[in-house]
C-alpha cells in the first residue's frame, strides 16, 4: 500500500488526483442523480421553510457515496478507517431512510440509531487508540480510564451527530461550518503529528461536501437532508478523536454546537423537567436570526462562518502555544 503522504512524486499525484476526483464526481453525480431523490415537503415551523417544499432532499446519499468510493480508491486503507467508512454510510443511511419516508422518524428511533453507531466509533477508536487526551489548554497529557473515555467517545458522537443536524435549515450553513471545522481539525493533526491516512479521508470528506455546496449555495437546487448532515456530524466527532484532543470539539465546532444544540437543550428541559429557557429566542438560532433579526440567508451563512473562522484561527494559535 502506498503511503501517499510520505512516498512523494507518485504518491503525491495520486493524492492530489484523488481529491480532485471526489470533488468532481460529486458534481457529476449530483447533476446526473438528484431527480432520482425524494422532494421536500417543506418545513412547517421553521423559517421560510415553505420554500424548499419540492426540492430534491436526501443529497448526502450521493456525496457520502462518493466519499466511499473515493477514499477506498485513493486512501491509505486501514482496518479501523474501514470501520469509520462503514459507520459513517451507516449514519448516512438512518438520515436517508428518513429522508425517504413519507411519516418522519420519530426522535426516538433516530436517537437510539445514534447512540449505537456511537458506542461503535467509540469501541473501535479504543480498540486502535490510546486513551491519552491532549489539553491544549494546559499543555498536558492526562490518561482517561477506558470506560470513562468511552462514555465520553458516545456522548461527543451523538451530540456531534444531532447538533449538526439541527444546524442544517439555512442554504450551505451546515456545509460551509462542517468544512471549516474539519479542516482545522487537519490542521490540528498535522501539528500534533497525528494519524495521517485518517487526515486524507478528512480531506476527501471536504471536498466531496463542497461539490454538494456548488449545488446548495443560495438559491439552492438541492438540500443535504439528515444522509449528509448526520454523517457530517458523525465524521467531525470521528475527526475530534483522531486529533488526540477530544476536547478542543467544543470550540472548533462552537457555532454548530450553539446553532443545533440550543433547540435540543431548550427541548429537552422543558420536555422532561418542565423547565422553560430561552423563551423570547427561536431555535435554531438561524432561525431567530433571519426572522427576528432580519439577517439575509447569505448574511446568516457568512457571518456564523465568519464567527467559526475567528474561533478556529484563535484554538490553532493556542495549539500551537
């Protein structure tokens, strides 16, 4: 097996025609396959939701399908990245089945799904990794007992799954902040030497979304549905893993966390403990933005970007320190 980051001269080209690839048959693919895709109805609660009602839904079926293929071809394969392909079709498939189906699945259904490709991201990166987190922070390493760390590993997983989910509302704001969180994780790897082989994967990843984004940019053609943003989120808490600093999750990834998970804090508190937050706030918050601050789609996606892009610049810094 070649090494394509360490080989050079062939290896180099290969990598770089592998990228290009996953890009390029991305778009080829969505133009080609997104009339065989089921059509949105439209979102009563959400804003402007009306408007996609009829658009073709479910495109992260074909953008992670080609992530496979591409990776598979052009990646330095182990047995543990294998084990992330499959579970990242696995989270792909659960969002497209629901994005096919004409009575949505419950949240229940979704959230025990979730939790089982969790405890399985979590029980392989065990099995392959060591259970040392990095804290930029302190500068130290700290050794997590095993369970502990796993129960960590599935709750990073699930929460990384949903929020990403729920940040998907606003054309290309789900994609847009999936990239830009990736890709400072690769940064992050790169730094602290990390697992290579896992890196060219993010990198495809990365460029399979912005082909789906060339077709999602405002106004958009087609929409990710849960196929890709569940399996966004699952390859970003699989990233966060990989870089040996778990923890540095909560802040390369801040504007999806704060954007998806408030609705399902708020949710939550007052589904189970009857406790009422954020009342005069519209979740999620692309949401509020758009209707009670007037924001534009564009200004949404540019400015939480913008935010995500100020945050990361600022954690690669502290990394560095």
């Amino acid at each position: 097996m070649i090494n394509y980051f360490t080989d050079g001269g062939f290896g180099d080209a290969v990598s770089f025609i592998g990228i290009m690839v996953a890009f390029f048959l991305t778009c080829f693919f969505m133009v080609k396959c997104s009339g065989m895709l089921p059509k949105d109805a439209g979102r009563a609660y959400a804003h402007d939701g009306k408007l996609s009602a009829g658009k073709p839904r479910g495109a992260g079926f074909i953008f992670v399908l080609v992530f496979i293929g591409a990776g598979l071809l052009f990646g330095e394969i182990s047995r543990e990245n294998i084990i992330y392909i499959v579970l990242t079709a696995a989270a792909m498939m659960t969002g497209f089945l629901d994005d096919c189906s004409k009575t949505p699945w419950g949240e229940y259904k979704k959230g025990l799904l979730d939790l089982l490709i969790a405890v399985m991201v979590a029980v392989t990166f065990l099995n392959f990794n060591t259970n040392d987190v990095y804290l930029a922070t302190l500068n130290q390493t700290v050794t997590i007992p095993p369970l502990v760390f796993g129960v960590l590993a599935v709750v990073l997983v699930w929460v990384s799954i949903n929020v990403t989910n729920c940040s998907d509302g606003v054309d290309g704001l789900s994609g847009t902040l999936t990239i830009i969180t990736l890709l400072t994780l690769y940064v992050i790897d790169r730094l602290a030497a990390a697992d290579t082989s896992f890196e060219y994967l993010l990198l495809i990843f990365v460029a399979c979304i912005l082909g789906y984004l060339w077709f999602n940019a405002t106004p958009s053609m087609l929409m990710m549905g849960d196929a890709g943003s569940r399996a966004m989120g699952l390859f970003i808490a699989i990233a966060a893993l990989k870089t040996g600093s778990p923890f540095l999750y909560l802040l390369v990834a801040l504007v999806l966390i704060l954007d998806g998970g408030l609705g399902l804090i708020k949710v939550a508190l007052l589904r189970f403990l009857k406790i009422k937050i954020l009342a005069n706030t519209r979740t999620p918050l692309h949401d509020h933005v758009r209707k009670v601050w007037n924001w534009s789609n564009t200004q949404a996606v540019y400015r939480f970007a913008i935010v995500q892009i100020v945050i990361s610049v600022a954690v690669v810094y502290l990394y560095i320190l």
